[in-house]
C-alpha cells in the first residue's frame, strides 16, 4: 500500500512537469506574437503597413474660345452672321445716334388690318388673249406712261401667253411713279400681217411698297396725304401713315428714312417733318431716329402735289 501512493505521488510530479514544460513551449512559440503593454496584459502586435503603390488623381480643364471674324462692311454696320443667325434682325447702318442703344419699335395700338394694303409686286397682272380665226406670228404689251411714252414692253412669238405679271419697273429698271396715270396696248399680228390692237383703260397707283438696292420702301403719292399745297395731312393720309407703321414694325432695328418731294424747298422740309413727327409717335421713337430727306421738283404734276417714301434701310 506504500509502495501505490509512492507510484501515484510519482506520476502527478511527473505529469505537473509535463504540463509544465509544454506550457513553457507554447509559451516561447507566442512570444513572437503577443506584445506585453504597461499594465502587464497582452495584446496583439499589428504588423507595419506597407503602401505599394498610390493613387495619382489629374484634372485637365481646357477653356473653349469664340472667335468670329469680322469684314469692312460688318464692322462699318456693326452686323455679324451670328447677329443673322441668333438676333434675326436688320444691319444698322454706319454710326446712327443710338447704335449701342437701339429703340425697339413699339406701339400702344394692334396691327390695323382693316385699312387698305399698299399695292405690291407684282403691281398688275395682264390677261392677253389669241384673237379667234387668226394664227398669231407675234405679239407685245407695251405699258404707257403719263406722258404717252412707252415705260415697259413685253414681246413674244407665235405663243401668247395666258397672262403676263408686271412689277413695276420700266426699261431702265426705275420704279414707276405713285400717283401718276399708265395705260398699257396689246398689239397682235398675224400671219397675213395683220395687226390688232387693243387698248387697256389707264390706271393710278397711289401706294407702293416694293424693294430697292436692300431697302424696303413704303411710297405713297402727295394728293392722298396732305391738303393742297399745305403741312398738313389729310384723314386719309393718316390712314396711310398708320398703315405704313404696321410695315415699319416688321423690321424693328432698322433705320428709317423720309423722302419727301415737294414743289418747293419749303414745303418739303414742312411736310417731311410733319411726317416723321407722326410715325416717331405713333411707334414711340425719340423723333431723332427718324431721318429726313427733301427733294425738289418744280415741274410736278399739279394735281399729285409731290410724293413722300419711308425708306426701311438694308431689309433683306
């Protein structure tokens, strides 16, 4: 019975040794990975952070630039093709008194399309016919004007035409007179060599709104717009003025000019005035936008009393 608790004691100092030195060992494998801190426990050791590579962030901004070249005439009229393109708006001519400060044509009253249209182009239409029973070898229209001249002439063959359109313009490509009277002839002659004439009635225009050189001009006869011989405008003449203001509109940065012809220096210079008066208030302009003009002619027709022509400078 001694000699069993001898063995016993034996084994449990053998096996606390063992466990013992096994700790030891693990203890001694851990030492690389366990740190002790300051209050004596331990923690684990983080491994040092390598940084391989680093992430390069470039931004490039390139700033666009707009360049237009301008000609002679662009910068004369201060009028680009991106003014064309954006604006849709008429050139201004040279320096005028408000370039860099341009008046919008405006008007307290609608559109007043109750009162007659000027007459445009074409100005007159013609409807010649073939005579009956005859074979036609050629034939003309030859427009007359108020001093029994030939002004315009028109010619074919053997062909004659349905109808013909005229727009106004004589031989010499002059715009025929408002107010004065043409007639016009339709000549035919056949293969006997036989002519018929035919003599049309005489008509008077006494408004006209036509083109010119880039210009729209608005021309109305002197009869139809003032009392005989005087400043002053007729009922009528303000309807026509009123009128021309719903065509100026169209055309709101354009300058305007006012051609007034008259017997006498005076009596322009009156009437031209009075009439730029009238459209810069009718539109509400300062009266300077409104440039005059006077013409003389002391051999006029005594019935037309002179002429007065709103020029809407470089409409297209």
């Amino acid at each position: 019975m001694r000699d069993l608790k001898k063995f016993k004691r034996a084994a449990g100092w053998a096996l606390a040794t063992a466990a013992l030195l096994a700790s030891g060992a693990a203890f001694a494998q851990s030492e690389t990975e366990q740190t002790w801190t300051e209050d004596g426990e331990s923690g684990a050791a983080l491994p040092e952070m390598v940084v391989e590579a680093t992430n390069e962030v470039r931004q490039k901004i390139e700033k666009g630039t707009f360049t237009f070249e301008l000609d002679a005439v662009a910068v004369d009229s201060f009028y680009t093709a991106m003014d064309r393109e954006v604006l849709n708006v008429s050139p201004v001519s040279g320096l005028q008194p408000h370039l860099n400060n341009l008046e919008r044509l405006v008007s307290e009253q609608p559109p007043h399309l109750w009162l007659p249209e000027m007459a445009r182009t074409p100005v007159a239409t013609f409807f010649p016919g073939a005579p009956e029973g005859h074979k036609v070898k050629s034939w003309s229209l030859t427009v007359i004007d108020f001093r029994g001249s030939p002004f315009k002439v028109f010619s074919g063959g053997k062909s004659t035409p349905d109808q013909l359109t005229w727009d106004g313009r004589g031989e010499n490509g002059d715009m025929m007179q408002v107010g004065y009277p043409y007639s016009y002839v339709f000549s035919q002659t056949d293969k006997g060599t036989n002519t018929y004439n035919h003599a049309g009635v005489s008509f008077r225009i006494p408004a006209l709104d036509y083109r010119s050189e880039g210009d729209r001009i608005l021309e109305m006869t002197g009869d139809e717009l003032f009392i005989r011989d005087e400043s002053e405008l007729t009922a009528p003449g303000k309807k026509w003025l009123t009128r021309s203001t719903d065509e100026i509109r169209r055309h709101p940065y354009s300058p305007i000019r006012v051609v007034v012809t008259a017997e006498t220096e005076a009596l322009a210079a009156a009437r031209a005035e009075l009439v730029a008066g009238y459209l810069a208030e009718s539109m509400i302009l300062p009266r300077e936008q409104v440039e005059t003009e006077i013409v003389q002619k002391p051999d006029l027709r005594a019935e037309l009393d002179g002429s007065v022509a709103v020029v809407i400078e470089h409409v297209e």
